[in-house]
C-alpha cells in the first residue's frame, strides 16, 4: 500500500472573474521511504501539491489518501491532528518562532501534542544533539545563521518521528556549502526510512533525488525513477 496516494485531483484559483487550474486530474502515489524531487517552472503547481500533501489546503475534487486513509474527508482538527503527528514541514524562509529560542522551536510540536515537560525535555536535548545544536540551544533565530536555523527547523520538523518530510525549495536561503550540508541531513533522514519530498527549482539538487516528478501548468508531465 503506498503511502501516499493521490486520485484526480483538481484544485482550481479563482482570480477575478477568471478560473486558475493549480493542478489539474492529478495522479500521483508514493511509497514509504522515497526521495522525490517536485520539479517544473513557476506556476506549474509544486506548492499546491506540496500544501496539499502537507494538509494545508484541500483539493476541488479527488481523492487524498495517507497511509490508507482518506484525509480529504476529516474534519479541521483532525487533519491538524494528522499533519501534527505524520508530516514534517521545511520551508526556504525556516518559519521558526523569532521570540522562541532553538530548544522552544524545537519543543513546539511537542507542546501542541501534549508531551509531558520530562519527557519534552529529553526529547528536545537528543534533538539539539543530535542535529549539532547542543551549544545554541538558548539562542533565538535572529542569533543563529542560515545553515543553524534550517537545522532548528529540520529538527523541529522531525521531533514526533513523523512519516514525511515536506521540504519546500529548503537550500533557498543559503549559500551552496550550507545548501549541500542541509541536503545531506534531510537525505540521512531519508536513509533512516522517512518519506521527502522536496520542491525545487535547482536541477543538481533535483537530480540527486531517486525519483524526479516533473510538473507544468497543473499536470504531472513527467516521472522518472
């Protein structure tokens, strides 16, 4: 059973008195520990299919299936339940919390789940640990460089053990040494079994996927393994 599993998916933008198909009978399925890079020009649907995979957004018509349950179908809190517990989220611009130190960024999630403090606790350490951010864990974002604070994100993304990793143009905003050491880390999190999914305009970053999606105008157009 794949683990990802998407049915004629239609999601359509109204601008004005003019209708945009983002993604247009869409079909699309991915198996559990796959390295898929989204690829396509701007406007081709990367990010709608990425919001919609991640539960940020909701299809026109078709069917979303996630890990064998239709998730189009759950109600608001139940899907934030869903994407809370089985996808993390990594964006180009970190989304991380400017008042939050890197130990509370990172505990967010756990917060939203209602760890228990102890058990927060310990996990968030291992976590500092174990993504080389033990000395910066009472620094805030605006005290860390690019390359920390997509690490701060990146642990934060997978601090509740999640199924997939949504990864959004995640080298976007950081020179290509830093870019190169963060793509190493999400490719060890994929070696260790977590699904990425990675949108990008980069073709050497594209190209180091096992799995290449091409997308144009709203359409799958391409898929190479």
């Amino acid at each position: 059973m794949p683990l990802i599993e998407l049915s004629g998916i239609e999601r359509v933008f109204k601008l004005g008195d003019s209708e945009v198909h983002a993604l247009h009978a869409l079909d699309l399925s991915f198996d559990s520990g796959e390295y898929v890079a989204v690829m396509g020009p701007s406007g081709s649907g990367k990010s709608t299919l990425l919001n919609l995979l991640g539960l940020l957004d909701r299809p026109d018509a078709g069917t979303y299936r996630l890990e064998g349950r239709d998730v189009t179908t759950l109600s608001a809190d139940e899907q934030a339940r869903v994407r809370r517990e089985r996808i993390g989220f990594v964006f180009q611009s970190f989304h991380l919390v400017p008042r939050l130190t890197a130990a509370e960024n990172i505990a967010l999630p756990l917060m939203l789940a209602g760890i228990e403090p102890a058990e927060r606790a310990k996990r968030v350490a291992q976590a500092l640990q174990n993504f080389g951010l033990a000395n910066r864990a009472d620094h805030r974002p605006d005290q860390l460089s690019g390359g920390q604070r997509q690490r701060v994100a990146i642990a934060r993304a997978t601090i509740m053990q999640p199924a997939m990793i949504l990864a959004d143009e995640p080298t976007g905003n950081l020179d290509r040494a830093t870019g190169e050491e963060v793509v190493r880390l999400l490719e060890s999190l994929n070696a260790g079994g977590v699904t990425l999914v990675m949108v990008t305009h980069d073709t050497a970053l594209g190209a180091r996927a096992r799995r290449q999606v091409a997308m144009e105008d709203g359409r799958k157009v391409g898929d190479a393994q």
